[in-house]
C-alpha cells in the first residue's frame, strides 16, 4: 500500500515538471547542482527533475547559505537590530514548486528555523554533513551515518520536531 502512494506521488511529481518549460526545468536542477549533460528531451529534463525532487536532492552550497544567514542573525540579534521573531529569508533556495531541498515548503522550513531545538541540531556539524551527503546523493546517502548513535539520534529529533 505504502509503495503504491509513493509510485503515485512520483507520477504525479513527474506530471508538474512536465508542465514546465524547458528552461524552467534546466534552471531548478541548475539551482540543485544536477548536471544536465546529455539530456535533450524534455520528459529526460522532467524524469530527472522529479527523481531530484522525491530524493531530496540539491546543491549541498545550500547549508554554507545556512550558515551565513545564522551568524548573521545572531550577530544582528546580539546587536540589537534583529527582531527575534523575524524568519530568515529562503527564497533564493526555492524551487519552482515551492520546495526547498529535502522536499520541506518555506513555511516548514522557516518554522524550523525559529525553533531553538532544531536549530541546534541543524547547525550541529555532524548533522550538516549528513545533510549535505542526501542532497547530493539522495536518501541511500544518509545510510553510512546510520551506524553512528549521535546521528541517529538526531534524525530521531528532527523528526520528532517536524512531525
């Protein structure tokens, strides 16, 4: 039953980029650091877009934004000129679909952000190489970290957290 929804999720997945241009395809696997190299057709482009998008897959330069856009925020709110409630800005990470890497809507991910908890998972540098490893080989990628109890043990938070 399990399979079945996802094989339907990743039809579906596959018939939105279908909708899109040429261009709009080339420019989100740009944006997730997928080389097009070889692929002329657009259902190639589409195939290879939805695979990315069920997988997760992105360019990993996504976490180094992260990064700057934390200590950047928490320099502004050490001075003074930060709203402590203010979301951090994720647009230029966003797909055309709204999503961000991982398949997680800008909504989620700036709930996330404004969560302490997950924050310091999230910047805990174990977890950033975990993550940096699925975006750029997609789920199967996180299976050598498995092994280690601190990484399972955050996943386990993140997902607590996330629901």
């Amino acid at each position: 039953m399990l399979r079945l929804e996802a094989e339907d999720d990743d039809d579906a997945t596959f018939a939105r980029c279908m909708k899109m241009r040429v261009s709009e395809l080339k420019a989100e696997l740009e944006l997730r650091s997928i080389s097009i190299e070889g692929l002329f057709e657009k259902e190639e482009l589409a195939r290879k877009l939805a695979e990315a998008r069920a997988t997760g897959r992105a360019d990993p330069s996504v976490i180094d934004e992260f990064n700057k856009q934390s200590a950047e925020r928490a320099w502004d709110a050490t001075q003074g000129n930060l709203d402590v409630g203010e979301a951090p800005d994720v647009s230029g990470a966003t797909a055309s679909d709204g999503s961000l890497p991982g398949g997680m809507d800008a909504a989620t991910v700036q709930a996330m952000m404004q969560n302490p908890e997950m924050m310091a998972v999230l910047r805990n540098p174990k977890m950033q190489e975990v993550m940096a490893k699925v975006m750029q080989g997609g789920p199967e990628a996180a299976a050598e970290f498995m092994s280690d109890p601190e990484v399972r043990e955050m996943l386990q938070k993140v997902k607590g957290l996330t629901g």
